[in-house]
C-alpha cells in the first residue's frame, strides 16, 4: 500500500510544477505587455525630459480617462465577438448633441443651469444608446459583420454630427458643466479620473461577478454552442453594442466638458487606439477572451507612449505610426 501511494505521489508531483518557460507561453500576452509597458517607461525616463514627475504623471492621468472609457467600451464588444469602429464618432455626436440641447436649455431657462446640464448629459446618452442599439440589431439579427456594420455606420453618425453642428463649434453651455466634469477635483482627485475609475469598476464587476458577463463571453467564445446552451445571443450582442454606444456617449460628454464646446471632429483617433489597447492587452480579435485590468494597463502603456513622444517632440503622425507597430509588435510576440 505504502509503494503504491509513494509510486502515485511521485507521478503527480513533477506535473504539479510550472516552470517559468511554461509560464511564459501560458500568460504570453500578459508578459508582454509587462514588459513593453515597463520598457516603455525605462525609455521615456531616460530621454523624455520631465517624464519622471508628479506633474507629468498627474497629467497623464486626465488624458488617459477618454482613451481609458472608449478601451472598456471596446472591450465589452469584443469579448461578445464584435468590433465598434463607430466609437468615435459617437464621441462627437454625443459631443454636438450634449451641447446643442445644454446651449438650448440654458438659453430657454437661464437661472436652470443644472437642468441644461442634466438635458444635455441625457440626450447625448440616449443617442449613443441608439447608435449601439442599431450596430447591434444590424450585427446580431441582419448577421452584418461587425466590421462593416460599425464602418457604415461611422459614416452615418458622422453625418448626422455634421448635419446638427453645420461644421462650427457649437458654444453657450453652462460654465459649471466644464468647472465640475471638465477641471473640478473631489478629495483632491481630478472628477474625469473618478468617473473613469467608476467605469473600470463597473464594467469589471459586470463582466467577472454577474450572469451577463458570463453570457457575454460564452457568445464570443462559441457562438452556436452558446445558442445551444439557451443564451440568447442576440439580446446580449445588441446590449454589448448598446453598452459601448453609451460609454463612448460619455466620453463625448467629458470631453464637451473639458472642450466648453461642442466639437464634430473630435474621438477620430480612437476607434484604432481603443482597439490597439485592447489588444496589446492580450483581448482576442475572435472573443471570449480578455480582462479589464490588462485592458487598462494597455491604455496606459498608449497614454504613457504618446505623453513620452511629446516630450521628446515627435509629431503626431510619427506618434500613429509607433502606436500601430506597437499594436504589431505586441501581437507579434504574443501569438500563440
């Protein structure tokens, strides 16, 4: 009795140890995107002058929220086995619209500046609820790819922006809608970062804690075999799509608020750069793969890039071209 348990722990033993090569190809994408993300701030460090300061990374923070809010919104997609490249035009029509309707409101009712700002914040979330609402009725009952889907309708929004805004900016909003949700601080932190914060936390407990998550990832990983199992895949698609229409929204709103102004050229690089973060993360193109904390490490390692190539004076088009070989690269090296 003695040889036999002594002859079963020996055969279990070796195979209950994970040598860090083994590690290695198990988490790939998760190593790395550590070590571009550290090697990134090695870098920066040592040629970006004022990388390294309080300042520098206190602004970094304000300019991560809006990449940081559209990266979950795109990653709730993808998760379900989609793609949103109409994220950032839903930033600018949530941008216009937000800010038509304040400007409206306020003029209607001048002592009411609390009320402009609440119409406002509503009708550029109900918009972006209708855009993802239409991606993913068009996506998930049409059977539309997501790509083209998305891609059609970008234009679309972009026209309806258009058509509202006539091209110009649009001013008149309440001073206190930019004071508070553009530059106001709680307990000392930046608003923006706290409701970015609050968005990171929600969509974490959303997709690790609750049913719908578990649906949202069984539909990108098998979608028939979810079908089979009685998710409605459909209802989940056409939410996942509704969910990142309103996240974007938001972001449009923040960014109205920081602006003063609506603006129709605006998010136009962040369908690439949501994505880019998402998948630098390790977040599979096909779905049911990712998580939300590598997905905010992703966004960071882009803010902290393009902060370091500003201070070390490199263009913007040079900045794109470095964020898309990154993109490359990670994929590159994380491929299985």
């Amino acid at each position: 009795m003695n040889t036999v348990t002594t002859s079963a722990a020996s055969t279990i033993a070796p195979q209950s140890k994970v040598s860090p090569l083994q590690w290695l190809r198990t988490h790939r994408s998760a190593a790395v995107l550590l070590v571009l993300f550290f090697g990134s701030l090695l870098v920066f460090s040592l040629f970006a002058p004022g990388f390294l300061t309080v300042d520098n990374f206190t602004n970094v923070g304000r300019q991560s929220v809006y990449l940081l809010i559209v990266s979950m919104a795109q990653l709730i997609v993808l998760i379900c086995g989609g793609l949103d490249l109409s994220v950032g035009m839903i930033v600018a029509m949530a941008s216009v619209i937000g800010a038509t309707v304040m400007a409206a409101v306020l003029e209607a009712y001048p002592e009411s500046a609390a009320l402009a700002i609440l119409a406002g914040t509503a009708a550029g979330v109900v918009a972006g609820a209708l855009v993802g609402l239409v991606n993913g009725w068009g996506t998930a009952v049409l059977r539309i790819p997501a790509f083209m889907m998305t891609l059609g309708m970008s234009s679309v929004v972009f026209g309806i922006t258009l058509f509202i805004s006539g091209g110009i900016p649009i001013y008149g909003l309440p001073p206190e809608f930019g004071a508070t949700f553009g530059f106001g601080k709680l307990a000392g932190i930046p608003i923006p970062v706290l409701v970015a914060l609050v968005v990171v936390a929600a969509v974490y407990g959303l997709l690790e804690w609750t049913r719908f998550g578990r649906h949202l990832y069984a539909t990108g990983g098998n979608l028939r075999a979810a079908e089979l199992s009685g998710i409605r895949t459909s209802r989940v698609i056409i939410i996942a799509f509704m969910l990142a229409g309103i996240l974007s929204a938001l972001t449009g709103l923040l960014l109205t608020a920081r602006l003063d102004t609506g603006e129709s050229n605006i998010g136009s690089t962040l369908p690439l750069e949501s994505i880019a973060a998402c998948v630098i993360a390790g977040v599979a193109l096909s779905g049911g793969v990712g998580r939300t904390l590598a997905v905010v490490v992703g966004t960071l390692l882009i803010v902290f890039v393009q902060n370091g190539m500003n201070l070390m004076q490199i263009g913007a088009y040079a900045q794109t071209m470095v964020i898309g070989s990154i993109l490359i690269l990670a994929m590159a090296l994380a491929r299985r």
